[in-house]
C-alpha cells in the first residue's frame, strides 16, 4: 500500500490498480481519465471522470483503478476543495458490464 501526501500525484496506466492511504485527509481529484474507486468503511463504490473530487478520509484504505485509459489522480491537501464534487452512483451489475465497453 502507497502512503500518499498532498501534492502528490498518480499516473495509472489503463487497466493498472493501486492501494493507497494518507495519514491526514486529502481530495483526490481527477485530471484526466476515468477511475474506479473504492474506500474501506464506505458502502458504495465511485465512478470518478477528469475534473470529479472526492474527499478522502486519514487512515482509511482507499482501492483505485483506471478504465480502459491512463487516468492521472493529484491529492490536494482538503482545504483546496474543487468546485464540483462527486456523489456515490449505486452500481448494478448490468451498469458494470456496460460500462466496460466504454
């Protein structure tokens, strides 16, 4: 698992999963690309495009894997909120399959 801090960034080639955490809470926002992600003690899975955010809680185990393109993820300290953040979409199985054609 990647300890992450603000200012640090991620540049995931398609496909590439990676398990990260932060000491102190961060937004993760994407810059280009799209990811899955999915967060210890959080009951939904997110679906995240270039310009989403999302807020990221200290110490929890965060899963994240881009799509079928090269996704970069920045990690801004949580002050440093974007404009736009992103809302948990219940994902069904027949969502899943779709989307994988994208």
């Amino acid at each position: 698992m990647k300890n992450i801090v603000a200012h640090d960034f991620l540049v995931l080639q398609p496909r590439q999963l990676i398990s990260v955490s932060a000491d102190v809470a961060l937004t993760m926002q994407i810059d280009n690309g799209c990811v899955w992600v999915t967060i210890e003690g959080d009951n939904e899975d997110y679906w995240l495009f270039g310009g989403d955010t999302l807020a990221l809680i200290a110490g929890r185990h965060v899963v994240i894997e881009a799509d079928k393109v090269f996704s970069r993820i920045d990690f801004l300290p949580s002050l440093q909120l974007a404009d736009r953040q992103c809302m948990p979409i219940p994902v069904a199985s027949s969502d899943v399959e779709a989307l994988a054609d994208y």
